[in-house]
C-alpha cells in the first residue's frame, strides 16, 4: 500500500467509520427522548431474541427505537474493528494505530455501559453512556484528521506564540461546550441543572465564538474552513436551544405536547448539534496543535516559519 501518511483510504475508512458511529448516536439520542431506555428488560437479547432474530420491522414505538439503537451498535462495532485491523497492517505510525485500539476499546466499553444501564435499570449509567458517546464520537473524528491530507500539508504556519494561545482558547473551548453537554444530559436523563444549563449555554458559545474568530483572524487556511463551522454551528445550536425550550415546557401560545414529532425532532436535533459542536471544537484544537507542533520542529531546524508550505520534518513528533 502507499505510505500511511498519504493514503487516502486510510483517512476514507477513518470518515466512514465516524460517519456511522451517528447512526447508533441519532438513535440513542431518540431512545432517550423518546424515555424508551428500558423497552426491553434484558440484554444482549431483546424479549428473548437474539439480536438478529428479533422481529425489528415488525416492532413499534419504544421497541422499534431501542432495538434500531442496538441494532447500530453493531454497525459501529464491526467498522471499529475493520478500523483496527486495518491500521493495524498499513497504518506505519504506531500511535496512530494506539488510537484506532482505543476507539475499539472505547466502543466496546460504550456497548457494556449502555447494557449494564437496562440490566440494572440505572438512569446514572445512562447519564454516563450519553456523555462517554460524545467522547468517543470526538476521538473517531481526530483519526480521521491525522489519517488526512491537510495533516500533513495544512500549508502556512503562525509563529509559535500566537499559536499557543490559539490552543489554550480551543482546550479551554472543548472543555466548555463538553460542560454544557454534560449539563444537557443531567437534563434529559435526571430532571437536573436546568438552570445551569441555560445560564451557561452563553459561556460555551461565547468561548467558541471567540475561537472561531480568533482562528480566522489567525491568517492560517487550514483553520478557515473549522472555524466557519463552528461559528454557524454554534448559532444553529442557539436556535435549537430555544426552540427544545420551546417545545418542552411552551412559551406564550405555544403549548408544549409531550412526544410530539416537532418536540422529539428539536430536542433531538439539539442533542446531535451538541455533540458535533464538540467534535468541531476537538478537531480544531488539534488541528492548531499541529501547527504548534510544525513550527517548533521547523524553528529546531533552523527553517524560517515563512518558507513553510507543507513539507513534514523528518524528526521525531507527530507525523
């Protein structure tokens, strides 16, 4: 195969296996505003049947959603696997591979969590599941940066300075936007920090406003592109704040409907929005880790910053 730092299905499996990690996250995400967590009372099976054997399209409601989510676990487990095999034989740089084990671990860890939450009938554990989702969805998408083209040739470089700032906005950003996630889901799952996770929604977004600017004013194209995306998912995530607020306890004369489709579908849609927000806050804090790294390496060198246009220094590091 072609050298792993250019390999441009390495980075194609990386995507597709973050890609359908959603689709167990969309449905985790209706089963639990749909509060359909415990359909069934056992697990792996469901009422009996095994996985495959259960009669899902002919399954209703609450069954039909929690099987749809096991069902999806499945997917993501078996990609998880095919992505560790396969760094495993072409990836060449080791912590990489470290990276695709641990997605698998961090999986499987996911899979025993969210059965253990129906085998003992636990609300915490399903808090836990949520939140580790998240975590896990964010990791899938950092080795579908480092496996990508821009990783190694994301072009100019800042001086190592303005950049370090830029890192310490973006940690301190993803740090912000995971609290306001996780105050989402003492919400959801157990009735709590309702007025925390409001209050708050102001500080994650004006922290990630911030960096977004910041890292378009930073003059680096290979932050642009991120940083226009967290901007717009940033007020997309407002608006759908709003409208769950709306949906589920009324404003004016709206009245909320418990479970109805405009309710499941904004309340769904804000939990998602979350996590990609998340996601998008990660990436780029790596991606200006990466720059950081870049131009130390070249100032070891000798290089000047300026001259700089892509060409990965052989020493050491994160290549």
């Amino acid at each position: 195969m072609n050298d792993s730092l250019s390999n441009p299905w390495l980075h194609r499996l990386a995507v597709l296996t973050a890609c359908l990690a959603l689709l167990p996250i969309v449905m985790g995400a209706l089963v639990t505003t749909k509060d359909a967590g415990m359909a069934f009372r056992d697990w792996p099976t469901s009422d009996g049947h095994g996985m495959f054997a259960y009669p899902w399209f002919q399954s209703m409601g609450d069954q039909f959603l929690e099987h749809g989510h096991r069902l999806a676990g499945i997917v993501i487990g078996i990609a998880s696997i095919a992505l560790c095999v396969v760094f495993a034989i072409a990836e060449r740089r080791t912590w990489v591979k470290g990276l695709a084990l641990f997605a698998l671990l961090a999986i499987v860890f996911q899979g025993l969590l969210g059965g253990q939450r129906v085998l003992l009938d636990a609300r915490g554990l399903a808090f836990i599941h949520g939140s580790f989702a998240a975590l896990v969805f964010s990791l899938l998408c950092a080795i579908a940066l480092v496996t990508s083209r821009g990783w190694n040739t994301p072009g100019e470089v800042s001086s190592a300075a303005s950049l370090s700032r830029l890192r310490a906005l973006a940690i301190a950003a993803a740090i912000c936007v995971f609290t306001q996630y996780v105050l989402g889901g003492l919400i959801r799952l157990q009735g709590k920090a309702l007025h925390e996770h409001l209050g708050f929604a102001f500080v994650a977004a004006g922290m990630v406003i911030w960096l977004a600017m910041a890292a378009a004013a930073s003059g680096v194209g290979w932050l642009r592109a991120p940083a226009a995306m967290l901007s717009l998912g940033t007020l997309l995530q407002l608006a759908l704040g709003a409208g769950a607020w709306v949906t589920k306890f009324g404003f004016g004369d709206s009245v909320a409907v418990y479970g109805s489709p405009v309710q499941v579908t904004v309340r769904t849609a804000h939990v998602l929005t979350g996590m990609l927000l998340l996601a998008a806050t990660v990436v780029m804090a790596l991606r200006i880790a990466r720059l950081q790294w870049l131009t130390l390496a070249h100032s070891q060198q000798g290089t000047p910053v300026e001259s700089y246009r892509g060409n990965v220094p052989v020493a050491g590091g994160l290549r």
